[in-house]
C-alpha cells in the first residue's frame, strides 16, 4: 500500500523536527480525530496541552514540543518519544474521566539512571524510561482507577504506587507491580511545588529503595 502525499510530508516534517519519534508496537491504529492531552511537568512546571497525533500520524510541531518537555531535566538533554506510550496515558485518562495529568518522571538518560541507582532509588538498569517508553504520572483525582484502567488496557508494564500517589506505564513486556513505601524525594527536582506533589516529593527516596529489588527484575 502506498503512502499519500500528506503522509509522506508529515513523515519529512517529523525527520526534520529533530525528534526521534517511536511508533510501538503497542501504538493505536491512526485516529479519526486529533488526540490531545493536558499535562504539566512536576519537575520544570512547563506544560503541554494540544493535539499529538491525528489520522495522519504524529504531529511533527507537537513532537518537538513532548521531546523538549520530557526530557531529562537533570542532564537537560530530551530522549525519543513513544506514540504508543501517549496513546497508553491518553487513554486512561479518557477510561477514568480525567483531562489533566502531571508528568513526574519521564525520559532518562543512562547518566541520570545510574546516578539514581547509585542513590538506592530502585531504578533499574534496563528501566524503559532510558529508551522514553515509561510515564510516571499522578492525578487530580481517580487514581486508583487509572490503574485499574492501566491493568485492564494490557499495553505493557504497569507499577502502581498508592502511598507516593502515582503510577508507572510503559510499552515494555507486559507485567505490573505494587509497591508501597516513603519519602522517595530522589527523582523531583529540588524545590518542585504543589501542596500534594511537594508530599509526594518527600516520600520518594525510601519508596524507591523498596520497590529496588522487585522493579530490578521487572522493567
């Protein structure tokens, strides 16, 4: 089958965009209509709210943008972008009723990775956020029915971590895990705000810790 001339250049646009753009296996049959999500960066308090892809495939604008907003902040440096991964948060939202999500960990790069393995964070060597397939993100409200949702979807992995208040998913092997624990501070940036994710920030070190020797074998 032979590509239109519509797809050909959105193709041009995407490679001259300068974004290395990951369509999974995992990834949606193109939609009717422009798919979109509302999301903020816990760590930089950039946004990014917009269409992402429409029946055409992946917006070469947007794709710039969502490579520049989940990059490593540590290592300022952005990572490839998995449609399948947004397609995979997109619809959760969508299953639990929820416009808006807070990205709290993104891609990474492997100096960031090790640095955070080196701290006990629970980060595993082989994580997907390494090759920008993995999402950890909370919500307003609902949850715990994302991750239900997540569950019932079957798109990959799928970590779920109540007491620190957000979930992990990602177009990996599909596998999930709970972990329970707190004070796993170690992935924010240092003075991130926000009453209920200033919490979240302070549970992390200690959560990480825990979840390590599970999650190492995991994702």
């Amino acid at each position: 089958m032979s590509s239109s001339p519509l797809s050909l250049k959105r193709r041009s646009l995407l490679i001259g965009c300068g974004a290395l753009v990951l369509m999974s296996g995992r990834a949606l049959a193109a939609p009717a209509a422009p798919r979109r999500l509302s999301l903020r960066n816990q760590n930089t308090g950039e946004t990014f709210d917009g269409p992402y892809r429409d029946a055409d495939g992946p917006l070469p604008d947007a794709m710039a943008d969502l490579a520049k907003f989940l990059r490593d902040h540590r290592a300022n440096k952005e990572g490839p972008v998995d449609v399948g991964t947004l397609d995979f948060l997109a619809d959760i939202l969508e299953a639990v009723g929820q416009s808006k999500a807070t990205v709290l960990s993104a891609f990474r790069t492997p100096e960031t990775n090790a640095m955070l393995a080196a701290r006990s964070l629970g980060v595993a060597e082989h994580s997907q956020h390494l090759v920008g397939r993995a999402l950890d993100v909370t919500l307003p409200s609902r949850l715990p029915d994302a991750h239900r949702s997540a569950l019932d979807l079957k798109r990959g992995g799928v970590g779920w971590y109540p007491r620190s208040h957000f979930l992990h998913i990602d177009t990996g092997p599909l596998r999930s895990w709970e972990m329970f624990g707190q004070n796993l501070d170690g992935l924010f940036a240092p003075g991130a705000r926000g009453t209920r994710l200033r919490t979240v920030s302070q549970r992390m070190k200690l959560h990480r810790a825990l979840a390590r020797r599970q999650m190492m074998g995991r994702n």
